[in-house]
C-alpha cells in the first residue's frame, strides 16, 4: 500500500512537470497557449498539493482528527479569500479600473461578483440544514 502511493506520487509529479514544461515549450517556441493545457496543468498542480499533503493524489486522510478538521475548515476559508481577491486582482488587470462601465470581460465579471455572494449563500443555507 504504502509502495503504490509512492508511485502514484512519482506519476503525479512527473506529469505535472512534463505538462508544465511541454506547455511552455509550446508557448514560447510558438506563442500557442489554450485553455486546456491551463486547466490540466492547474489539476496536475492540485494533484500533486493533495498527494503532499495527505499522502493520497484525492486529498482524502485515512483517519482524520480533530487538528485536521481544524485545518481543512480554516483553508478552505482563507482559500476561498484568496481567490475572491485573485479574481478581482485579473478583472483589473485584464480590463483596468478607468471606468466599471467600459469593463467587456463579462464571465470574469460575473465570476467577480459571484465571489462575493456565494459564501454568505452557502453559509445560509448550511444554516437552515442544521438548525
């Protein structure tokens, strides 16, 4: 058991580094970058914190204590934080802050504004599950 997850480790970080590097490969050899080698490279990457981090390439711990719940409540927290203000850091470099109106990056906007609201959504909905 404790053999195979080495060797899912091995794998994960060897595609990840051969993703990565064939990606910019392409993109500097040719100027060519899509969507799609972005996406798979940034789940080869959450692959490869989940197998450091608990050993499984899933993120799922055997046996979970109290400490790692304690952890996984205050990452996800400060995660979701995080990416509140990444998104609004692209929205504004992608389209500046000259004018709200001018802004034409309307997915990303609505991904800005959805940032903010669905954590007080889930909160209450997750509130009126439990009580």
């Amino acid at each position: 058991m404790v053999q195979s997850k080495k060797l899912i480790g091995l794998i994960v970080i060897v595609f990840f580094c051969a993703f990565v590097s064939f990606t910019l490969y392409r993109w500097v050899r040719f100027g060519i970058i899509d969507g799609g080698s972005i996406i798979i490279s940034f789940i080869s990457l959450s692959f490869l914190f989940n197998w450091l981090n608990s050993g499984n390439h899933n993120g799922i711990k055997e046996n979970k204590d109290e400490l790692d719940k304690h952890i996984e409540a205050h990452s996800a927290k400060i995660g979701y934080y995080v990416l509140m203000i990444l998104a609004c850091l692209i929205l504004v470099v992608s389209e500046g802050i000259s004018n709200l109106n001018d802004m034409k990056n309307y997915p990303l906007i609505l991904v800005v504004g959805l940032t903010f609201v669905i954590s007080p959504i889930i909160e209450f909905v997750y509130s009126k599950k439990v009580r």
